[in-house]
C-alpha cells in the first residue's frame, strides 16, 4: 500500500520535518501506491461513523480500525502498525517509536463540521498522522488543517494552513507547542482522513 521512499528522499522530509515552524512537521505527497488511496476510501466509506459533536468539535469518527472486517482497511492498519512504516517515520523525526503501538481510527468532516483548537497531547502520543483520502479540497472548501504558534503555554497565531491534498500524509510531533485545528467545511465536499498516533 506505502510506496517505496528512498534514502534521499528520507533525508529530504526529515530536514523538511525538523525545519518547520511553528513545530516539527511535513507533508508526504503520494503517500500510497497507485490506486490504493481510492480503494481504501471506498473500503472506508463502508465503515460505521459514529457523530462527534460538542462545542469543541463537530465530524464523524469510527471506531479502533484494528477490528474492522474490511480487508482493505486491515490492510491499512497493518501497514501503520508494521516496523517499516515506524522505522521510516523514526527516520523523518529522529524519534524512536514502537513498532504496533498505534491508534488508528477514520475520520469524515462533512459542510458545516470543525474542530476547534487542541495540541493532541495523551500519556505515550510523540507522533501525530493524518493520510487524506478524499478528493482535493480547495482554500474555499475549508477544511484546512491549520498549525498555530505559541506563546507561553498557549496558542497564539495561526501559521499555517494545509487544505487536505489526496493521497498526502501529514505528520506532526506531539509537544507542548503542537497546538492545531480543522477549519470548518465550507463546501458540500467529504473529507475523509485516517488516522492517530504513534508511541
């Protein structure tokens, strides 16, 4: 399902990673093999959605994806769980993981859905993943994964803003300072995300 990354392309994203402001981060575009983020959204649109909804937060979310039936989505998670994708997600970071210690779930924002802003932290949390599956969303769908500055211990400015790119996998360092949102859905488009963390 990954594609294959090559030593210097590694050495690319992890320079990339450890520059970014306003905290470690990057986009990996193309993140999956030829047709696979099409077959895995299809595969995840047959999972059940459960709503989300307070005012912090407004979208729908599977459940633990570790117990789907879907040979699809297993697939997926096996792949998120497996030494190669931890050992080059170390590579990027410079921090050590461990291989299966990971949460995944699927997510799907729908117009009007947000969430607000938060910094991810949970005992054993050291690197957040998004992979975007849905069609491209433009500036003027919303949806934008949006990373803030931070002053103190608190959120300060918006830095950045990332609408969701098919097929590309975000990563981030769970910290202190990893204070970020989802803009709310402006459009009538799904986006539709998988992800969690790795420990």
């Amino acid at each position: 399902m990954m594609r294959e990354f090559s030593v210097p392309e590694i050495s690319k994203l992890e320079k990339r990673f450890k520059a970014a402001q306003p905290f470690p981060h990057v986009v990996i575009e193309n993140f999956m093999a030829g047709n696979d983020s099409k077959q895995l959204l299809s595969a995840l649109k047959s999972e059940k959605f459960s709503r989300k909804d307070t005012d912090l937060f407004s979208f729908g979310q599977t459940g633990n994806l570790f117990y789907s039936k879907n040979q699809v989505v297993k697939a997926a998670v096996k792949m998120f769980s497996s030494q190669h994708f931890s050992s080059i997600i170390s590579a990027i970071s410079g921090i050590k993981l461990r291989a299966g210690a990971v949460d995944v779930s699927g997510a799907i924002y729908e117009k009007a859905d947000y969430l607000l802003c938060h910094d991810d932290r949970l005992e054993g949390r050291k690197i957040a993943f998004i992979l975007y599956l849905s069609e491209s969303f433009t500036q003027a769908d919303g949806g934008a994964l949006v990373f803030l500055s931070s002053k103190g211990n608190h959120p300060d400015k918006k830095l950045i803003a990332y609408p969701p790119l098919e097929n590309s996998l975000v990563i981030f360092e769970v910290s202190r300072k990893s204070w970020h949102e989802v803009e709310e859905v402006l459009s009538d488009k799904k986006r539709y995300t998988i992800g969690g963390w790795l420990h």
